[in-house]
C-alpha cells in the first residue's frame, strides 16, 4: 500500500479532504496533509489531480519512495 501525497507546485500546499466538511481542500499544513491527505491508491490519485490540480502544477510524492539524504 503505497503513502502519497498531492502537492502543488505553485504554492507549495497539500491537498487533503478537511476533517470538517469532507470537501477537498489545500493546507499548507504537512502534519495536516499527513493525518487527512494521504492517498493509498494510484487510480485515486491519478482522479483527484484530474479534479483539483492545474495541469502541471502538481506534484505527486511518493512517501515510501523518498531518495536517502532528503
């Protein structure tokens, strides 16, 4: 099961669907992106760029897969 989160390349901010109405949303928070914005599926991923991200202005990070000395 993979642990991503969508990031945009803009303004640096986290998509995440807020704890009080559901919708999906940007934070700027990484602890609130890390507890309300993880995504554990790809396809899901792949959906919500496609809803909430400007084409280009995002990115995908992959927290299982982050290159040692970052």
């Amino acid at each position: 099961m993979s642990r991503l989160l969508i990031q945009s390349t803009i303004t640096h901010e986290f998509l995440h669907s807020s704890p009080v109405t559901g919708d999906v949303t940007w934070t700027p928070s990484l602890h609130t992106a890390l507890v309300f914005g993880l995504v554990h599926d790809e396809d899901q991923a792949a959906q919500l760029i496609e809803d909430h991200c400007d084409r280009g202005a995002y990115a995908l990070v992959d927290l299982d897969n982050i290159p040692e000395g970052y």
